[in-house]
C-alpha cells in the first residue's frame, strides 16, 4: 500500500493465494494515461491562461439612473445643480432635470478568490498531468521504472501533492461559493474593499497543509529489485525495478522479520486511510453540504420572480449534481479498493481468495479512472461558467491571431491587433454594461428591467413639453440613517460592499436574493433613488411643490428589510412613508401600489402600523404569479394594531380594464382613504399595469392613470407624491408616465368613452375585499357577505393537464402584441376658470368676468330674451343668461375650461338652461344638484319629467340629515355619483348649489374637484346671488388649487348606508358601474335570457334627442 495509489506490482500478499493467471493490460492504461495527458494539458493550460490573464476589473460607466419631476407651483425654486457627471453620464438634453454630482469613484476590484481557487485547481491538475507520461511509462514496462530514485520520489511526491492540493481547492471553492450565496462573507460591520493578501494566505495554506501532506510520498519512496514469477515452465522469470513506498525507515530494527512485516502493513494502512479520509471523504462531505443548500437556493431563486426561470435552474443544478457526482465517481472505487485492501490485510474482512485478486486486478483501472479526473475537471467546472466560454474564445482567438502573425509578418500587426483587442473584450452598450452584469442570454428577467425605462420616459416628457413646465431638483443620496429607517444594518453593510467586489462575485451574491441584479454602481443608483423619493417628500410637505414625480432606477416596493428582491435594492417608497413621519410630522401616510406585482416588501414594513395605510392592487392568479405569496390575497389584512390598514386587491386573471381599474378605485380605495384621512399620499407608480406591458398583460390604457392620479389629489390636500416602480413596455411606459405628469400640472384629463361593466373576476375580488375590510371601516359597513362560489380565496387546483394546457395559453397570449390608440391631446383652454356675475358682484382673483353675449346665436338670444323675461321679469335677467350661456358656448368650443355663475333664482335657471343644452350647445350633461329641494322641470316638449322619477335617468339621494352629513354625503359621492359620471361620460357638468343646502365648504371642494374628472374638465357651477360667500371655495378648486381635506370622518348612518345600498340595486341593472357583487351578475345574466335587456327601456320618454342625467341630493 502507499499513500497514494500508484499502480504497483502485482505481487502476492498471501502464499496460498495464486496470482499466476492475471496481468493487468500494458496497453490500455498507457493509452488512457497519454490521452489524458494532452487533453488535461491542453484543458487546464487554458484554463490557467483565461484566469491569470483575465482584466482585473471593467471600466463601468456612473450613469445615475435617477430622475425627479416635481410639480411646480406659485413659490419660485432655485435654478438645479449644474454639475457635471462624470463618464457617460445619462444627459438627454442641455434642460435635464436629472443633474448630480459625480459618484464616487469604483476602484477596479481584485482578482477574486473564486478565480484563483480555479487557477489553483488548474495548476494542480496541470502539475500531476506532467508525471503521468512517467506512470504510463512504468505501466507499459510491466512497471519496471527506469527512471531512477529521484525521479521516483519527485513524481510520488508531486502525485499526492497535486492531489490533495487538487481536492482542497475544490472544497474552499465550494465553501467560498456557499458563504458568498448565503451573504455571511459579506455581512461584516467593516466594509473594506477586496484584498489580495487574504487570497494569498488562502492558497497558500491549501498548498501547505496539501505538502504536508505529501510528503509520505516523498520521503518514504524507494527503487526496489522486485522478482516477477515465471509466465511459464520454460520462463526463467526476470527481475524489475519497482518504485514503492518503504516503510522500513518507520519500523524499529530491533524487531524480528515477522514483526517489522506486520509494523509494516499497519504503517501502509494507517497511511492509506489517511489519504481516504483527508483526501476524500471529508471533502466530499465539505462539498455535499455546501452545493445541496446552494441547490436549495438556486430552486428558490429561479423559481420565483416576475419571471420564474425554470430552464436555467435546471440547467445550473445539473451543474451541481455533475460536479459532485465526476468527484465521487472518478475517487470513489479507487478508495473504496484502498479501504476493503486494508481491511482485508489487517483482518478486519475475512480473508477470501477470490476478492483478494479482485481487489489487485481492479487496482489499476480505479487508479486511472481517478487520474482522469484531473483532465475532467477543466471540462466540467470552469467551462460552466458562461463568462469562461467567452474568454476561452477570445484566448483562443489572440492565440490564433499570434500564429497569423508570425505566418504573414508585420505588414498587417496593427488591423490583426485590433480585432484582437476586439475579440477578447467583447462590445458592450452602455446600458449593458451599466445596467446589466448577469449572463443575459440566461437571464430573460433581466431584459425588461432596463435603463431605457428612464430615457424614453424622459424623452417622451421633452417631446410634449412637459418637463418645461416641470420644477426640477437636483436628486440626492440618502444617508444611512435614512435608509435604516427601513433596512437592516447587515442587509445596508452588505449592498456597501458590492461596488467592490468583481462581476463573478456580483453574480453570486445575487443569488441569496429573488430576480434583483447588482453591477458596481447600483449601491449608489439605489441610494439615489432612495434619495431622490425623499427630495420630493421634502418638497412637498414644505409646500415649495404641490405635488411630484420622481423617476428613479432601481425601484423599490419588493425590498425587505433584510433582502433584495424583483430588481429592488432599497424600498425608496417605504423610507419616504417613515421619513415623511419622522422629520415632517406626518401622522397617517397613504401609501397606493398599482404595480401589478405586489409590493410585498411595503407590506411588511408597515403591517403592524396603523399610521399607515397601504392599497395594492396585484396580479395574484391564486397565487400563482410572482410573488406568489399567501399574503398577497385579499384576506391580509395586517397585523395587530395594524389590522385593516392593509388593502390587497387580488387580480386573478389577465386582461383587467379601465372599468375595472374604476371600480376598485371607488368602492374600495377612496371611502377608505376618505375615512383614514391622510396627511401626504405616496404612490408606487408601477406602469407594468398598463396595457402592452409584458409583465401585467392588461388592457387598461395608459390614459386611466390620468384619472386615478386626480382621484388621489382630492385627498392630503394635494400633497401626493408618485414614485416610479415598473412598467417594461417602453411604448405604454412613456405614454403613462406623460398622463400621470399632466394631470398632476393639473391639465384636463382625457375622457374615458366606452366604459364596459367590471369582469366577472374583478367583481369577485372587489366583493372578497369589501367583505373582509367592513369589520375595519365603518364607511364599507353595509358591503356585501363575501362569495359563496370558489373564487381567489381559495387557490383551484387544476389538474396537470389543465395546468399545462393554461401556461401554454398563456404564452402565447403574452405573445400576442396588444395594440391600441395613441392618448388623446389633452389642450389646455386658452381661459382656464371664468365667471358670469351680476354687475355688482365682485370677480374673484383668478377668474375671468364675462360680460358679453357677442358670440351668441340670433335665435339663442331671441330665446334668452324669452326666457330670461318670463324668468327674472327684468332686463337684468337677460344680461344674467347671456353671460350664462355664452359661458357654456365657450366651454363648449375649449375656449374655457370650467366657471362659475351666480343667477338670481337658480332653480328658475336650472329649468331653462336644461331645457336648451341638448339641442343647441351640448348633447350628454350630468346635472348634479345639492340641496333641499327636488327638481321638476319641464322637457323640450313642455310636458314634466315625472315619467323617470324612478328611470334610469333621474336619481334622487335622500341623506336623514340632510347634506350637512359629511359622511353620508361622500359615501353617496363615491359609491353612486362617481361610477355613474364615468359610465355616462357626459360632455358638461352641471353642479347646483340649491339655497340652503347645507353642504359645508370643504365638502363642497371635494365635490367640485371629483367632479372636474369628467367632461375634459367642463364643469359649471351655479349658484344663487345670495349665496355669494361661497364663492371663493368655489374658484379657489376651478382654478386648480387643492381641496382641504375632510378630518376624520364620523360613523355613518345606518339610515343612509341602506338608502345607498337600495339605491345600487335598483340601477346596477342599467348602470354596470354600481356592481360590487359577482351574485348580482349572474342574476342580472338570468334576468336578460328570460325578458331581454331591460336597461334602456325608459331612456326615450321625453328625450329623444339627448340623454341628461340628473343626480340631485335631497335631504
């Protein structure tokens, strides 16, 4: 036995035992032994070549990839920093908003001990690789060593030497990689930047401890006459020189011959088991632990994200299992041989003739076999790695260009250098390289998460001139502590780190998070993004900006406290919510996600805090999309203190509309934000939920969010805050964000024609979240009971078949390019507000004061003379309704945007005025009227109106306490006047403010600033020449300034919560916005087969020619 198996002669152990028959081949193993030999060389000597030359860094670009919008307001700004970026900074235009100072500087990052760990397992391969044209030699002499005592204990030495050195690099490799995955290398409290000297020490200590080892082999090798048996009768037999180990030099000599043989034999075992549990067991159990969690974390981290990438964590635990599996099979026979040979000598296995020469005949093939493993280990490691292809052709290529130019000479050194230079470091775009550091071809996530997001957003807002009209803020990093208001101390020490540390070590430190790409500069992206959600906060709590936009990169909403995840680094939107509470006192933040991945990482933070009410919105498909998290359905609520200050709103199919978008908005999100009342709203702008987007695949269109950032502006007093999130349509994206910015600068928002009912799936999840939430807040009390069917609360379980045949529909649904018009031009009117007074009334600042009826029609003003007279009886009234009606005429042509009109007897007007807008100026009005008087005015025909008391057309609202009740009023406002003004999609809004309503002024506000979503913004307010004190409530909302918000609402009425409820279920049938229930559907659904469409049976009694619906609120 030896301390490392060499193939020996096979001589006899026992004398009773007959060995004459076997001879191991001597052609075989030589021939094994040379091939190895030239495709080892070739493999490692590559290997070496790739990563002692590779570049010890890559130059990457500081682009900033952080932009803010903030909406400008009367108080004037300082002019942005100016500074200059370094590098290829990300400037589109001499007018960016995106100025910032320079980031640090990344130092190139030192050759990684994971490259070097390779290196040294190639060196060892390559140094035993040398000697094996010496075994092949001794082996086809029928191992006779010619080559001297030297030579003999040189090679033992090197044999054992590059093995074990060869193992331990494999295993510190494998322990490497495992801290790196499981963050512990990177989780100290003292970031420093990479030093050589700790991998240093590394290989040298491999190289040490393995010498050590060795050197048995070295010092215990001998030459050693050796008489072979005679082959036959008639062969004398020979003499060979054997190189074996000698164990004579450990054994006393005062023994006795029998004595020292037995010593011997222990020595030989004790030294060969050695060998198998240093040299084997120990690192095969070292690299078992380590790749089985490495292949728990890659099934983890493939297997979630936007886009689970099965293929690549098959392909990438194939790896592992392979590598582990060469090293166990191309060691293990030969020391399972080692061990059993051992046992069987020392009597620990009863002897047995025939396992014996089993043992001795299999010998030397296991020997080879684990001699094959070193020209193996090139082919099977370093070649896995995507990036070591690459580098192995551009070696390749320098080497060939080498020989091309010693063939051809000098005359073309300089063009053959070039494409060189070329080949080695391959062209990367900017944005590759500064936005993308993962193997691209394998990650397909990592395509949509581009800087291109940022640059077609900001293009489209100087396309429309938009950012012009813009107060831009130079971003800002945000500090530790600020980021710690969110993340853990290890988690921040950790992304410290990352600027320092080489592509290869990026890539696996990325794997202990879920789909999130780190390169060297994203710490500083990340703390800009983070930082730039702040400077907005700031601004708009300090009332220097009313409200803002920034479009930063990385996003956020998926970040935990301590993990990464869905392209997010920190969770800029949850740091600006504790921010906006710790320096600016806020007391309730709002915070609305419609990014159709949900934010889990928002949900988390602020569970268990009642200050915080978080909405979301989410593509959930029990539970089968990314995230895939039980929290993500309806039923998460929050926790503790927290409980009902968490809203999920679950979307379990594709497809999802503007109508559906609509609903949720106002039968869920806004009666609870009305109710909470917060100071500041954060949004998570995430414009993945827009029609087009890869990710989402919805159909709402990029104009929706027009509508649902004027919702949210109702609320805080304005103060709203949008944050980018995704969004990987680059078309839709642009167009969103453009919509989202110009209803923020308060321009007209797009009407929304067309509106379909709410899809059966949305109305199960709508139903499952008012259901839930009502024990939380009083304002959804009278929602339904939840479905009895098997909707998203419970996750269906299709079978296999079924399943397979869903995803394969599913591809190619995604698959299919969605097309849709380009937004409408939403122009501004050259008069936003103006007003038609009496002569007398004094025109509040702002407004424009009509006083001529010039671009009046002769017979309209033959008509306002008729009707004025019988009306006001003087000639004042005829001036009062020239202005009125000129004002309309206006609105009609966008002349103006909205106004106000103060008339004598506004009743007397309403009826006049009604009666001549469908044929003369506009076709569809929404009169709403507030008071306490009913209206009953006379049709174009002269005849009442009492035929639709109880129409489709005219629905009266009775509150028991009359307008005054805050509570009452906005349920009825939210749940009933909202849906029903985006379903009618009227050209003007007529609002009465009867005498004596009894509305107060903040509630009067919102109404007018809810109402300005419809008709482009062509709102007209009528009120009564006595009731002039309101008027400056009324133009301060036309003319564009927030509406005060509410105060803590009150506990509704049980009275008025019924009468909204009665009222729903009389009118849904016609109006499908009202729906909340999926139950009414399928009634609704049985009621049309049987009778037929009943919904607009009562729309042509009286008003053939127009549709005018009056929706007044009586006491």
């Amino acid at each position: 036995m030896s301390d490392f198996p060499t193939s020996s002669t096979p001589t006899p152990t026992l004398d009773h035992c007959d060995y004459g028959d076997w001879y191991p081949s001597f052609s075989i193993i030589p021939s094994v032994y040379i091939l190895a030999f030239l495709v080892g060389c070739l493999g490692n000597s590559l290997v070496l070549s790739v990563y002692l030359r590779r570049p010890d860094g890559i130059r990457i670009g500081d682009k900033p990839q952080c932009c803010c919008f903030f909406r400008a307001s009367h108080q004037h700004l300082p002019s942005p920093c100016k500074n200059k970026p370094s590098g290829r900074s990300y400037r589109t235009s001499s007018h960016s908003f995106t100025s910032s100072s320079c980031p640090p500087s990344i130092p190139r990052p030192s050759r990684s001990l994971t490259d070097s760990l390779i290196a040294s397992l190639a060196l060892a391969d390559l140094c035993f690789l040398v000697t094996l044209p010496l075994w092949a030699t001794y082996t086809a002499m029928e191992y006779h060593w010619p080559f001297g005592q030297p030579l003999c204990q040189i090679s033992s030495f090197l044999t054992a030497l590059t093995m074990y050195a060869s193992v331990f690099s494999l295993s510190v490799l494998s322990v490497e990689r495992y801290w790196i995955l499981t963050g512990r290398r990177h989780s100290s409290h003292h970031p420093s930047p990479r030093c050589p000297g700790r991998t240093l020490w590394v290989l040298v200590a491999v190289w040490v401890v393995a010498a050590v080892l060795a050197l048995p082999g070295l010092l215990l090798r001998s030459v050693r006459e050796v008489e072979l048996d005679p082959k036959s009768e008639d062969d004398p037999g020979s003499v060979v020189l054997s190189c074996q180990m000698d164990y004579s030099m450990l054994v006393g000599a005062e023994l006795e011959e029998a004595e020292k043989d037995r010593a011997e034999v222990w020595w030989a075992a004790v030294l060969s088991l050695k060998s198998t549990l240093i040299g084997f067991l120990l690192p095969l159990v070292i690299m078992l632990v380590c790749y089985c969690s490495l292949a728990q974390l890659l099934r983890r981290h493939f297997g979630r994200g936007p886009r689970p990438d099965h293929r690549r964590q098959r392909r990438l635990l194939r790896v592992i299992v392979t590598l582990v599996m060469a090293f166990f099979l191309c060691w293990m026979p030969l020391n399972v041989n080692k061990t059993v040979s051992v046992l069987l000598e020392l009597g620990f296995v009863p002897y047995s003739c025939p396992l014996d020469q089993a043992l001795l005949a299999a010998h030397p093939y296991v020997t080879c076999l684990a001699y094959l493993n070193s020209c193996l280990n090139p082919l099977l490691y370093a070649a896995c790695d995507p990036s070591f292809r690459e580098r192995c052709r551009a070696t390749l290529l320098v080497w060939c260009g080498m020989c091309r130019r010693e063939a051809e000479g000098d005359g073309r050194k300089e063009e053959q250098e070039k494409q060189q230079r070329s080949s080695t470091f391959p062209a990367r775009t900017q944005e590759d390289v500064e936005g993308r550091t993962e193997d691209e071809e394998d990650s397909p996530a990592c395509h949509i998460e581009v800087p291109e997001r940022l640059s077609v957003s900001y293009e489209a807002l100087v396309r429309t001139g938009l950012s012009d009209r813009c107060v831009s803020v130079p971003p800002r990093e945000a500090s530790d502590a600020e980021i710690l208001l969110v993340h853990s101390e290890e988690y921040l020490e950790g992304v410290k780190k990352t600027p320092h540390m080489t592509l290869e070590d990026l890539k696996e430190f990325t794997l202990q998070y879920g789909d999130v790409y780190f390169h060297p500069n994203i710490y500083h992206c990340a703390k800009l993004a983070a930082g730039s959600a702040l400077q907005l906060v700031d601004s708009v709590m300090t009332g220097k900006v009313r409200n803002g936009m920034a479009l930063v990169r990385p996003p956020g909403h998926h970040s935990m406290r301590s993990a990464a995840s869905g392209f997010c680094v920190f969770n800029n939107v949850a740091i600006a919510a504790r921010y906006a509470k710790q320096k600016h006192g806020a007391k309730r933040v709002l915070i609305v996600d419609w990014d159709i991945h949900h934010g889990q990482g928002v949900q988390y933070c602020f569970e268990d805090d009642p200050s915080v009410l978080y909405f979301s919105w989410h593509r959930y498909e029990h539970q089968k999309f990314w995230p895939s998290l039980r929290e993500s359905d309806y039923d998460s609520v929050g926790k503790e203190g927290g409980a009902g200050f968490n809203i999920n709103v679950p979307w379990n199919k594709v497809g999802m509309e503007n109508s559906d978008y609509l609903s949720v908005f106002c039968h869920v999100l806004l009666p609870v934000a009305y109710e909470f009342c917060p100071d500041v709203v954060l949004v998570c702008a995430g414009f993945d939920s827009a029609i087009g987007d890869p990710e989402g695949e919805m159909c709402a269109t990029p104009d929706i969010f027009a509508h649902l950032t004027h919702l949210l502006m109702n609320l805080a007093g304005g103060k709203l805050c949008a944050v980018l999130e995704g969004g990987y349509n680059l078309t839709s994206l642009a167009q969103s964000v453009c919509q989202t910015v110009q209803t923020l600068l308060g321009d007209p928002l797009p009407r929304l024609a067309n509106l379909r009912s709410p899809c059966e799936s949305a109305l199960e999840s709508l139903q499952c979240v008012r259901s839930v939430q009502r024990r939380y807040w009083p304002i959804l009390k009278h929602a339904a009971e939840p479905p009895t069917t098997d909707v998203s609360t419970k996750r269906t379980k299709l079978a296999k078949a079924e399943e397979e045949k869903a995803e394969t529909a599913e591809e190619e649904r995604s698959r299919e390019e969605k097309v849709w018009p380009e937004p409408a031009e939403r122009l501004r009117p050259p008069v936003g507000s103006a007003s038609a007074l009496p002569d007398d009334a004094a025109c509040p600042d702002g407004l424009k004061c009509l006083t001529s009826s010039k671009d009046l029609g002769p017979l309209l003003v033959s008509r306002i003379k008729n009707r004025s007279t019988e009306v006001a009886g003087d000639a004042d009234g005829v001036a009062t309704f020239s202005r009125l009606y000129t004002l309309i005429e206006k609105m009609r042509t966008n002349e103006i945007g909205n106004g106000v009109a103060l008339v004598p007897d506004v009743a007397a007007a309403v009826k006049c005025v009604v009666q001549d807008l469908g044929s003369d100026l506009v076709n569809r009005v929404l009169v709403v009227c507030v008071g306490k008087e009913e209206l009953n005015y006379a049709t174009a025909d002269g005849g009442e109106d009492k035929g639709e008391q109880k129409g489709k057309y005219y629905i009266p609202m009775y509150l028991k306490k009359g307008c005054g009740d805050t509570v009452g009023f906005i349920q009825a406002v939210l749940g009933l006047l909202l849906p029903l003004g985006y379903e009618y999609d009227p050209d003007l809004v007529l609002l009465i403010r009867m005498p004596g309503s009894g509305v107060g002024d903040c509630m009067w506000q919102q109404l007018i600033g809810l109402l300005k979503g419809f008709a482009k913004g062509h709102t007209l307010v009528l009120m009564q020449t006595n009731d002039g004190a309101c008027m400056g409530p009324t133009a301060s909302v036309l003319l564009g300034h927030p509406a005060p918000p509410l105060q803590e609402l009150l506990t509704p009425l049980p009275d008025n919560g019924d009468a909204l409820e009665r009222m729903r279920e009389r009118l849904q049938a016609d109006w499908k916005m009202l729906q909340t229930t999926v139950m009414f559907r399928f009634f609704n659904r049985a009621l049309e087969l049987t009778y037929g469409t009943i919904s607009h049976t009562v729309m042509g009694l009286g008003y053939p020619e127009r549709d005018i619906l009056r929706y007044p609120y009586d006491p």
